[in-house]
C-alpha cells in the first residue's frame, strides 16, 4: 500500500504522458524489460531444472534414452548402498578438519588485527592467496607435496623421523590429504570475514576491559570472542555448506582413476560418477536431493542451535 | 653531584625508551613470528610450485628435494604450449569470463535495479524465486542444466559451458541491495527533469553503485575461472575444455613430465593471483562484505 501512497505524488510530479498509470503498475511496463532477460534465464537454468531434478530422482533412465516412473525405488537403492555411506563419512571427515580452521582463523584475525601491526595487508595477502587460486592448479602442486616416493611431506616427516604414507593413493590418508588443503584453502577467507567482524567491535570496550586490568588473553577470552560470535557462526554456516560440496579438490588431487577413490570419494564425486559417468541419472537425482536435504538439515541444526552460543549484537 | 645525577637519570630516561618499546614489542613479536610462519604455510605450495615448474624432471623426481635447481630451465614454460593444449584452452577460460562477467554485470545490474526500486505486480514473489536458487546446491540442477544444453546441440561449445553461469541470484542479491542502499532524491529528481526509466537507470543509478559492480565482476572472474565441475559435465575435447578443467583431467596423468604440468599450472592461476595482488583491498572487502563462497 505504501507503494501506491508514494506513487501519487511522483505521477503529479510528472507531465501525463504515461498510460495506464494507475494501481501498482507504478512504472509500467518498464519493469518487464528490467526483469525478463534475468528471470527467463533463471528459469530456464535454475528454478526448471530443480523441479526437473526432483522428478528424476523417481525415475529410471533406460540405456538408449526414455525414462520410466520407478517410484521411490531410486532412494531405496540409495540408502541401501555402502558407498553413500562411504560418500557421506568421507564428505564428514573433510568437514570437520576443514571446520577446525574455523578457531584457527579466530586467533590469526585477531593477530591480524593488533593496532599498528606492520606488513598486516602483506600478511593479508598471503592468507588469502590460497582462497583466490584455482583449485585445480594448486591440487596439481599438492599431489606432488605428497608424493609418496618424493614428496617434499614425507621428506620433511623422515627428517623428524615419521614414515610417511603414500598419501594419495591410501585408503583414510587421500581424505585427510584432501582435507589439509581444503583447510589450507579456506583459512583465509574465514579470516578475512572475522577481520571483518573484529574491526566493528567499538575499541572502548577493549579500553574499559584494559582499565579494568584485564591482560590480553582476557581481553580476547572475554570481549572478542563473545562479540564475535554473530561472524565466527556465519563463517561456519558458510564452511560446512561449501564442505559438503566438495569435489574440486578431491577430482584434481587424487585424479578420478584413484584406486582409492571409491573409499576416499565425497557426496557430490559419488552424484558426478553416478549421473555422468555410470549414466544413472535417476539415482544421481536422488543423490543430488540427499545432498541437498543433508545441508538443509545441517544448517537447520546449526541455527537451532545458534541461540545457545551466539551473542545478540 | 648535580652532573652526576643528570646523567644518571639520562641513563634512565635512556634506558626506559628501549624498555617500554621492548615491552610491546614481544606482542607484536607474536603476531608476526604466528603470521611469519602461518603466511609461510599459506604461500609454501605457490613457491614450491615455481621451483618445481623451473627444475628438471629427474630433480623433480629426487628423494632428497632440489630446493633449487642450478640452472632454471626456463623452457619448460614453452614446453607447455607444446606438449599441452594450453593455448585452446587458455582462450577458452577468457572467453567464458569475459562473457559471463559482461553478463552478469548488464543482467544483474538491470534486475537488482528492478528489483530494489520499482513497483510492480509479483515483485516479492519474483524475487523469492530468484533467490530461492541460492539455497539450493548446484548438483540439484546440474543433470537438468546437462539435459537443456545437450538437447540445445551445445555440447562441447561455448554457449554449453557459459550458458547457466550468465544468469546469477547471488549477483542480483548483491545489486538489489546495493540499489536499496541509495536516496530515494536523486530518482525522484531526475523523473521531475522528465528522465524515464532507462535513462534514470543509466546516467543516474548505475554510476553510483559502479564500486558494487566492480565486486560483482570481481566474484564472477574468479568463479568463472576456477569452476571445475560444470565445464568438466558439458565438454570431453580437451581443446575445447577451459584451464580449470583441462589441468585436472592431467591429474594422475604419467605421459606428461612434472616440471611442465607446474609450469602449466603456474601460468593457468597467474592471471588471477596478479590480478588479486593488484586489486588486493578491492577483492578482499568485496568478498568479506558478500560473503561469497
């Protein structure tokens, strides 16, 4: 209503050219023309699609094209089969390591964050290198990190006296190697958004915090880290959604003809190989709708749980 | 006597500077041995990658590493173009930036605008349904996108791999509100000059959000550039293939040495890392202000 009110005034305002200018059509027909080429394209490539998906998940594709309606069989397969399981542990795994980047990103944006600290945007930069880089790029230099015959990892574990492993091609050792660099590639993003968040808590409370004799460990314990918490949880919400998905780096890493890929694979390589490799694609839907569902009701229980540890700033 | 204690207390005074100084210099010591050490870390694999991309295959290939190689064979990186289809492939990761970032900006942009500040039927609801995509996880359209583009005859072609990426919720997200951000005046008195829409939109609105634009152009470079799993879907012809999935199909790959395929790699992320060095404050505030991921 508020958006008829305002429209009276601009349409006097306004020599009386237009035709039909009355009611919510405020501006015409010109918001058509704003709007169609991105809505059309929207739903062509996005909101058909997912409906398109949705309704693949309860068929089955033939092997010379054509589809069948299988009902709910597509999903009774699914969870039946020890590899999603497989899928969701390794997607699990990676998520949690790479989540421990989260405290970790705390401390270096608040290290980042010491008033007159120099070289702090060279630090900046280096953090955030990773984050920018192509993942498939910077994968081909870890494989080689972890080469197991002469990578520079396992040179330095036997300095200190560690066998190391044949990291990429070992069972349990692929999805904590993958995970390392997902760690590696994300910590500076969640660093630079908790700078972010650090540069709007008012300095005057670390002034009274000081004044109150409060020694810098007790400064960060007790005034940044509550004040932050609105940001170190979007930060989380963020990583575990963009964990789940994970697939670049694991594909370039390990190279999808991995002996150990079927033990070390994620949910999203476990929906590639079904629905473009194995040409599955009524249970690759349905594997794209567990996907889809499993963040859901991750991110759900995060907010649910938001109230118990986040601040209201 | 009075000399004595002049100095004595220069001494003092002299000493206290270094103490005070020193008092807050471990703190900084601190953050900058953790920051040293961690940004290390952090830049260790772009260093490695350039030592190795300059190495000779058998130094590449030694136990104990080759933390430099005598002579730096520089002629690994035209090695690439040989024994790799870089160039094609090259071309093709320009041409589907530049392409969708254009798009991006021209179509989000148009929307957001819309969007933010005209009044029309189903708005609310129009809007909701853009951004109801950004729920939604990619694998949930990709097979359907597959489908539209392969019935399209756009396999293996540059529409197939730009096509989805031209259409963004996140970037109209990102312009609406950038839009919703400014005075309600500056509109109002470009329609008393009898400005219409479009041209309110042109000359008045769009200059002021250009630092917005700039952002989204900047998120759309780099996911364009980087993506993997779209382009991988839709081509199989290496030549036609962008860098991001070109490198990875070398993945396990025993026909091409390593020093080249790090050269490869180098020159495929450069673009980007010197682009990022460059614009540094610009990329880093506009990702932490949009959160993308």
């Amino acid at each position: 209503m508020s958006g008829f009110q305002r429209a009276v005034p601009r349409a006097a305002g306004r020599p009386a050219t237009r035709r039909g200018g009355s009611g919510v059509h405020t501006d015409g027909w010109w918001p058509v023309l704003f709007v169609a080429p991105l809505l059309i394209g929207v739903a062509a490539f996005y909101l058909w699609p997912i409906v398109q998906t949705f309704w693949f998940s309860f068929t089955t594709f033939g092997v010379f094209g054509g589809q069948t309606f299988s009902g709910v069989a597509n999903y009774v397969a699914l969870v039946q089969d020890p590899e999603f399981y497989t899928s969701l542990g390794n997607t699990l795994i990676y998520t949690a390591i790479v989540l421990l980047g989260v405290p970790l990103a705390v401390w270096l944006a608040a290290l980042l964050n010491t008033p007159g600290l120099r070289f702090a945007s060279f630090y900046r930069v280096l953090f955030f290198l990773p984050y920018i880089a192509m993942p498939t790029a910077v994968a081909l230099v870890w494989r080689l990190i972890f080469n197991g015959d002469y990578g520079v990892l396992n040179w330095f574990l036997s300095l200190v006296g560690l066998p190391g492993p044949y990291w990429v091609s070992t069972p349990g050792f692929a999805i904590l190697a993958v995970s390392i660099v997902g760690l590696w590639s994300s910590l500076g993003f969640s660093m630079i958004v908790l700078a972010a968040g650090l540069k709007a808590i008012p300095p005057e409370l670390y002034e009274a915090a000081e004044l109150d004799g409060a020694s810098p460990a007790r400064r960060f314990r007790s005034v940044t880290v509550p004040l932050l918490t609105p940001t170190i949880f979007f930060v989380t919400v963020v990583t575990v959604i963009s964990s789940f998905q994970l697939f670049d780096l694991l594909y370039a890493i390990m190279g999808p003809r991995n002996p150990a890929m079927p033990s070390s694979m994620s949910l999203v390589f476990y929906f590639f190989q079904a629905g473009f490799v194995d040409n599955q694609q009524g249970f690759a839907a349905a594997i794209a709708m567990a996907i889809f569902a499993l963040i859901g009701l991750v991110t759900l229980v995060q907010f649910r749980l938001q109230r118990r540890w986040v601040a209201d700033v | 006597m009075s000399s004595a204690v002049s100095t004595r207390s220069a001494a003092a005074v002299r000493t206290r500077t270094p103490a005070t100084r020193s008092r807050r210099r471990p703190r900084h010591a601190v953050a900058h041995v953790v920051l040293g050490v961690g940004g290390f870390l952090m830049a260790f694999p772009f260093l490695w990658q350039i030592i190795m991309s300059l190495s000779t295959n058998s130094q590449v290939r030694s136990v104990v590493p080759t933390f430099w190689p005598g002579t730096l064979q520089w002629h690994n990186y035209v090695d690439v173009f040989a024994q790799l289809p870089f160039l094609p492939q090259l071309g093709v990761s320009v041409t589907i930036t530049v392409i969708r970032t254009v798009a991006q900006i021209v179509l989000c942009t148009l929307a957001g605008y819309a969007f933010a500040r005209m009044r029309f039927r189903g708005r609310n609801l129009l809007l909701g349904l853009v951004l109801s995509i950004l729920l939604v996880p990619s694998q949930v359209y990709l097979l359907s996108q597959y489908q539209i583009v392969q019935s399209l005859g756009w396999l293996n072609t540059i529409p197939g791999i730009v096509a989805p990426g031209l259409f963004s919720a996140f970037g109209t997200f990102l312009m609406r509100t950038a839009f919703m951000n400014l005075p309600n005046e500056l509109e109002e008195a470009a329609r008393i000059d009898g400005a219409n829409p479009w041209q309110i939109f042109t000359r008045v609105m769009m200059p002021l959000v250009r630092s917005n634009i700039s952002v989204l152009a900047i998120t759309t470079v780099l996911f364009s550039w980087n993506e993997l799993l779209w382009p991988l879907v839709v081509t199989t012809y290496a030549n036609l293939q962008p860098l991001a999935a070109g490198l990875a199909t070398l993945s396990g790959s025993v026909t091409v040495d390593y020093p080249i395929i790090m050269a490869a790699s180098l020159m495929a992320t450069a673009p980007v890392l010197i682009a990022f060095i460059l614009l540094q404050r610009r990329v880093i505030d506009g990702i932490a202000s949009s959160g993308l991921k």
